[in-house]
C-alpha cells in the first residue's frame, strides 16, 4: 500500500497494467481500486446493497475508541438512523434553514480579508466554522480564536491522519494492537493515546449549551434544536442521553467535523489555482463585471448568468479534489464484475482523484487549471455555455451511492458564492519577497485523508476602493 499520495500511484499503476481495477493484497485483506467512472458507477452505485459497507479502521475503531460517526459506521440500522435524520435536515428543498448562516458568516469573512488580508488561510477556516456550529448548534463564534473552531480543527486533523490508507500499520495488522506502547516500531499506540477523546470532546460541549439554551428558553435555530423539539419524551434536565439524542449529537457532530475542514480545503485550493493560472481569476471577473457590475455582490440567483464561474468551480472540484479516495467501501457478499470475482469483505476504493484526471475525458492538459474545458462557444454565440455532454465532478468527489455525503448541497452552495464573492471584490496574486520580487507559486500538496495544499503565501487586496466599499456596506447591512 503506497503509503504517501496513494491516488497518485493508483493511477500509474492503472496506466501501467491499462486496467481500471486493480487488485492487491496487504495481510490477507483483498483491495480493489476503481480507477475509472463507470466501474465506481456500476459497483458502488448500481450495486449499493451490497457495496455500502465501511472498512474497519483498527486505529480509529479500537485503539481511539472512535465510535457515533456517521462517515464510519458499518451499513446497518444505526447507520440509517443517522443518515435519515442529516438527510431530512440538508434536503436541497430545505436550503432556506442554511443560507442566512451562509450570508452572515461570508459577510464577516469579506470583511476580515479587508482587515488582515494577511490572515486569508485562517480566515477561510474561521468562515467555515462558523457556518457548521450556526448550522449544527446556533452558535455565535469568536471573531478570532475560538475554542470550539479549534477543537473541530484537532478532531479532523486526526482523521485526516488516520484515515489514509497505508498509514497505520496496525490497520493492515489487527494483532499489532495487543502490542505495548513501549515496544519498538509501537508509535501508533502512543498516538492513538494521545488521540483518544478527540471526538465527545469536541462535540459533546456544543450539543449540551443547546439543550441547556433549550431549558433558559433561548435556544437559537438550528439542527440540533429542531431534532430534539420532535423526540417524543424529551428530557432536558439531565446531562445523561437517551439513545435519540446520542443519534442527534453524532450527527450533528459529523456535520462539525465532515464539512469544517473539507470546505476551507477547497477554498485553499481555489486560491492556489488562482495565483498558478491567472488567466481563470482575469476571464471570471470579466465576466463578474458584465453581469454582476459594482452596485452589489453577487448571490445564489445569479449561479446559471455565470457560466464561467461555475466551469471554474466545477475545475477547483477536479484539478485538486478535496477528498482523492473519498473512504473506502467495503463490499459484503462475493461478487463478480468484468469477469473479476471480488470476495466478500474485499476493501473497494473510488481513485476519484485519478477519474478526474482521465485525460480520455478531459483533454491531453487534464493535469492543468482550465475552466473552458466545461464550456461551449458557438459561432456568433455572445458569451459561454456549459457543455452538457461534460460530467460534472460533483458526482464524484462527494461520493458514491449510498455513501454518498449527505451534505453535498449545502457543501455547493457555500463554495460557489464564497469563490463568487471573492472574485467580484478581490485580486489575489503573489506575494512579494524582501527584494520587492513576485514570489513563484508553487502547485505543492500535503498528503492525508484530504488533499490540503501545503502552506504557501499570497496577496489578496480588493480591486478597487469601490468593492471595498460594497464589502462594508454589505456588512452593515448584515450581508443583505
């Protein structure tokens, strides 16, 4: 098992042996990578009875205690119990109960790019945060610091960790658990030590100043308040939880630790794309300027008259996918598919990373930035159009079938009006060195669970004084 950029290797492999499924074996545990999209199509979702069940993480399962997560549970009663509540909540009908969270927090963001601009990364993690916990628990943030922003960023930091294949030698041999920390070669058990706790004690404290706010009577709306206004027999005044509200609190908490880091990931990879290939930040403002113009910022109704914002969305989703290998399936009876058997409990992973790369599908310059490859241009035709016969990489890099994240839509919805935003007010070029000299940006990524860009500088200031003005206004007139 490779044990850095695994979806990098999947897709030499698959282009070595000119096969989209490739098959190895690591401690009697049969692997089995889908490197093309109609294979993942046909296994994981045509065949999602049997195709939807999650490979057992020794680290994070036994050793972290890790338990209640929805992105980890087996395919069963309980995992249904937890994906019917996140889907009732986060159905695309349903938009209106997270789009005010939406405004107020990119308004703040906007805000702090004009403040500190030099500050950008954190405050990309700071706007996400704040979204999740006014979403999950109706929380009001710190402008700066808070203490629930950074628990969430420790507890997707140890997944992040832990759920890439390879990295734990202990998940490929279970017996390696029974091994003393002491013992050498055993830094997985001290980590594991260190890590046990992470996750009730990130998502415990929130979910009980909901309840709480619920008995003062000044609970805000949110998720979690409205699931624990529908349970039957409600018991507000004891710390101890029932088996409804342990659902409750574990899916709020996935939504906490599923969508916090994700998001500012992608964000991070808009900006890097935008200092690399200037040419898509240049082409999209012209088109911001036309539709759009300097009298407001843009919103969600103005998605379909931005063709080019959106291919360009859609290539920050496929030129650096967020979560490569998204997390393995595992399939649970024996099965056969292009005269391959595929024994039961074999470990199916989606390379989405190497689909997306597919230079079949997408061009000879599939590794490069390029948002014209999802447009069309006829002749005489005034602007762009997106190209219906190109598949939109939101059918991949969320998930496949039944495993699907629950919260694709509000995940869309966030990044396109963030990305649309600060197109329309800001430049971001690079930054400069002590010498007064343009600092090369460099396309550099650090491997894990989620494909991170590693730490790099930039310039973002507002393109005239303007959009500045629009962002202060906006602001104070709570983003309206």
């Amino acid at each position: 098992m490779p044990s850095s950029f695994p979806w990098i290797k999947f897709s030499q492999w698959a282009e070595k042996f000119d096969s989209d499924i490739l098959h190895f074996e690591v401690a009697g545990v049969n692997y089995i990578v889908l490197n093309s999209y109609d294979a993942a199509i046909d296994l994981l979702e045509k065949r999602s009875s049997i195709y939807s069940g999650r490979q057992h993480f020794t680290m994070l399962n036994d050793l972290v205690g890790w338990s209640g997560d929805l992105l980890l549970m087996p395919y069963g009663s309980e995992w249904k119990s937890h994906r019917k509540l996140f889907q009732q909540e986060f159905h695309p009908s349903k938009s209106s109960l997270y789009l005010p969270h939406e405004k107020k927090a990119l308004g703040a963001f906007l805000n702090s790019l004009l403040d500190a601009p030099e500050e950008w990364s954190e405050h990309t993690q700071h706007l996400l945060g704040a979204i999740i916990l006014g979403v999950a628990y109706g929380l009001h943030i710190q402008s700066k610091n808070d203490p629930d922003v950074k628990a969430a960023k420790r507890m997707t930091d140890v997944l992040n960790d832990a759920l890439l294949p390879g990295e734990h030698l202990v998940d490929s041999f279970p017996i390696l658990k029974y091994v003393p920390s002491w013992f050498p070669g055993a830094s997985f058990k001290r980590k594991a030590n260190s890590w046990k706790g992470t996750r009730n004690a990130t998502i415990t404290p929130p979910f009980m100043k909901v309840k709480k706010a619920m008995v003062n009577g000044t609970a805000e709306d949110c998720f979690t308040l409205r699931c624990l206004q529908r349970l039957e027999h409600p018991d507000f005044q004891h710390d101890n939880l029932s088996v409804e509200e342990e659902i409750i609190r574990n899916t709020a908490g996935t939504m906490f630790e599923g969508g916090s880091e994700t998001g500012s990931s992608a964000l991070l990879t808009f900006v890097l794309a935008m200092l690399c290939f200037p040419h898509a930040q240049r082409e999209a403002q012209e088109e911001l300027d036309e539709v759009i113009g300097k009298e407001r910022l843009p919103d969600h109704e103005d998605e379909d008259p931005l063709p080019y914002v959106k291919a360009l969305v859609y290539e920050c989703f496929r030129w650096e996918t967020v979560a490569p290998l998204t997390l393995p399936h595992r399939v649970d009876a024996d099965d056969t598919y292009k005269g391959y058997f595929i024994p039961k409990h074999s470990i199916v992973i989606p390379n989405v990373w190497g689909i997306l790369r597919d230079e079949k599908t997408y061009g000879p310059n599939a590794h490069l930035f390029e948002p014209k490859r999802w447009l069309l241009k006829g002749p005489g035709q005034k602007g762009w159009k997106l190209n219906p016969d190109m598949r939109e990489p939101t059918s991949m890099c969320f998930g496949f079938g039944r495993r699907a994240c629950p919260g694709k839509n509000m995940g869309l919805s966030l990044f396109w009006i963030s990305v649309s935003c600060m197109l329309h007010s800001f430049n971001i070029t690079p930054a400069i060195d002590r010498y007064g000299n343009p600092i090369e940006p460099k396309v550099e990524y650090v491997s894990g669970a989620l494909n991170r860009p590693a730490p790099f500088q930039c310039t973002i200031k507002p393109r005239s004084e303007e959009h500045a003005a629009l962002i202060r206004r906006a602001m104070n007139n709570d983003f309206e």
